[in-house]
C-alpha cells in the first residue's frame, strides 16, 4: 500500500491511496526500555489479546510494527517518521508519555494518519492541540481526578492537602480534583508539586500535609514513585489519622503488589477496575490472566480497546487513512470498562469513573468498588475540530 511522501510531510493529505480491506499495517509505538517499559509491554499484551478476540470479525490482516519511544520525545519523531515515511503504515496506536504525544502531534495530523492514543492523557491532546486524526482511547488527566472532586465532598470531607510531582501531567490531575471539590464547597488546605522522578524523601511534603489541618490528602503518582509514596506515607504514620485518596494510578494493579499492606485502605478513582463485575470484563480478565499470568491494568485494557476501536472502526469498510480516522471517531462498544463512546467534538473517549478501595483479597491486594462516577465528555477545552477532507 503506497503513501505519497508529500503526504507524510503535511503538503498532500489527500494522496493516500486506499488500503486493502486484508492488509493494514499498524505501527505501534510504546515504550520497551527505559522508567515506563513495564506500561508498553501491559499495553502490547492488552493490544495483542484485542486483535486475537476481534480481528477475526473484520476479515482484515494486521501487520504490526514496533518502535521503542524510550520515552524520549526527539526519539519518538524519529519513529513516528520511520512508520510514516519509510513503512508507510495505515495507522499508528501507542504513546505511553504525554510529552511525546505532543512531540508526534504535528508529524501525525500533517502526514493525516490516523493515531489511537492508548494512554497518554494530556488534556491539550483532545483541547487545544486536538487533531481529527488523533483519537484517544485511555482517559484525559482532568477526566480521570475531576469527579473525585464532589464525591468527596459528598463523603463529608471539607479540607483537602494535595500533592503531584511537578510536571504537567501531575499540575492537570490535581488542578482538576482541586476545580470541582472547591465547587462542592470544599477548600485546599495546602499544595505541593513534588520535583519529577527525583524525589526520594516524602518526608517533608508529608510533615506540611500533617499540619495543615486537612482532613483527606488527594495524591497523583504513577510508577515507581507511587510505590514510594505509598510505602513512607504508611511508615509516616499518617494513614490512620490523614486518609489517602487519589487518582488510580496510585494502586495500579500493575504494581499495587509493590506497595504491600501499605497501600491498604487507600481510596483511588480510574477509568477501569480489574474487579469490575460485567461479562466483557471477565472474559478480558480470564484470558489476560492465561496468556500472562498477572491481573490486567488499565494499561492492558487500554491496550486491549485500542485493538477494539480499531477493529470496529476496520468494519465499515474504512480502507484509507482519511476514512479510518472518520470511523474511529465514532466508535461505540461495550468493553471491560463498561459503555465506551468517543466525543467527536474532542476525539476523546467517554467512559464512567470508578472509586475504589485497596483491600486485602485471599490472593493477595484486590479492588473493592465503592461507586461508579456518569461517563461525562470532557470540556472542549479550545478544540476546534477540523474536518478531514480526502
């Protein structure tokens, strides 16, 4: 399937010339190595799982491309090229760190090849820098904290101490949660953004959370420095007397083993819950656990829903990029999460929020849903959407 190289370059859009309906190239673009390789590979596994479940229903053969972003934003252009240009792929999938969705952003909607984001949850994706063909398959940051805001509030928690390490991933989550509990009535009692991946000793943060006089702390932190935080915020002794709250990725599934007892009893809001009780989610669930022998994450069903979206969007007969980007911006499905539609005035997924708490299971740390939060669209937030025009 040829690809005119004008078109890649954002001079030509209109010169893709169809795919066949048996043959889409997918490029696929997670990190394998570096502080977020163990995200690729859930996403892969999740991504891998999908085609095997659906891609039988399209009659299409898909041929899958990898490259390593290393979480790295000059490297990931340098990809993001290769797959358009040199592979000349239909579509591309992927993206695990915001600051690289931002580094493909203008390469992909300039060459018009359609790009499922399977994570990276910068608001400006599907705001101010949305392009018709980037679509987003995992969760904004202000989705994801901003109806952690008035559920709180509704519990009877009026003071709040807040924390995220200081990137912009972590000012959204928590500008988010901190717009709708002040809504409610509820006051930030106290505010810290920790240095990004350096900080090694919560100790401080911790000590000015204490004497704030809040009556919950709401957190944001991924990876490793989620299992830190939660292992001194316990040795701290806070636990007891300060209540954690916070977005999910807090106690992720994919490293809430890490954490240990101490991440019992903390309270977390995500778009997926491994315990969730529908029949989508316990087929994901039973097969993600025989293929890899670990409960899946939201990495791994995001993974597993972009497969889904593209698939469904592959159904309507969409062969060329332009059509492609058009059908996946009206994809709508029943999956693991639950009723998934994407907001064609963003290209940003909808889907409802779960509360959960970590508690103790027979097999070790489970999820037990307290609640599930209406699936709202997300503010336009200053996207003007653009129509795609072959």
């Amino acid at each position: 399937m040829k690809r005119a190289i004008l078109a890649a370059l954002g001079l030509a859009t209109g010169l893709a010339v169809p795919a066949s309906a048996e043959d889409i190239k997918v490029g696929l673009m997670l990190p394998y190595s570096g502080v977020y390789a163990a995200l690729g590979n859930d996403i892969e596994a999740g991504f891998n799982l999908g085609l095997e479940h659906f891609g039988a229903e399209t009659g299409a053969t898909f041929e899958i491309i990898k490259e390593d972003t290393e979480v790295k934003p000059p490297v990931a252009l340098g990809k993001a090229k290769k797959l358009i240009l040199q592979d000349e792929v239909d579509v591309m999938a992927g993206i695990v760190s915001s600051g690289v969705l931002a580094a493909v952003r203008d390469m992909v909607h300039g060459a018009g090849v359609p790009l499922i984001v399977a994570n990276a949850g910068n608001d400006e994706a599907t705001g101010e820098q949305c392009s018709p063909f980037i679509t987003r398959m995992s969760f904004s940051n202000g989705q994801v904290n901003r109806p952690m805001g008035k559920w709180m509030y509704d519990q009877g928690i009026r003071k709040v101490f807040t924390l995220a390490p200081d990137y912009a991933a972590g000012r959204q989550m928590i500008d988010a949660f901190a717009a709708t509990f002040t809504a409610a009535g509820g006051e930030i009692v106290g505010q810290e953004f920790t240095p990004f991946q350096k900080t090694q000793d919560f100790g401080p943060y911790l000590a000015q959370a204490k004497a704030s006089g809040a009556e919950a702390v709401f957190v944001f932190y991924a990876g490793g420095e989620a299992i830190s935080f939660v292992k001194q915020y316990d040795s701290f002794g806070l636990k007891a007397e300060l209540p954690l709250y916070g977005s999910g990725f807090l106690t992720s599934s994919l490293y809430v083993e890490a954490e240990g007892p101490a991440a019992e009893g903390v309270i977390t809001a995500l778009h997926y819950v491994p315990t969730l009780d529908n029949a989508a989610n316990v087929a994901f669930s039973e097969a993600f656990k025989a293929k890899t022998g670990r409960v899946p994450s939201e990495y791994a069903v995001q993974g597993y829903d972009t497969a889904r979206a593209l698939i469904e969007a592959t159904k309507t007969g969409a062969a060329d990029r332009a059509s492609l980007a058009n059908a996946l911006r009206a994809v709508s499905f029943e999956g693991p999460r639950g009723k998934l539609a994407i907001d064609p005035a963003t290209n940003n997924v909808v889907q409802p929020i779960y509360v959960y708490e970590t508690v103790a299971g027979e097999a070790g740390l489970t999820q037990k849903v307290l609640g599930a939060l209406p699936a709202e669209a997300d503010p336009v937030n200053g996207c003007e959407m653009p129509a795609i025009t072959n």
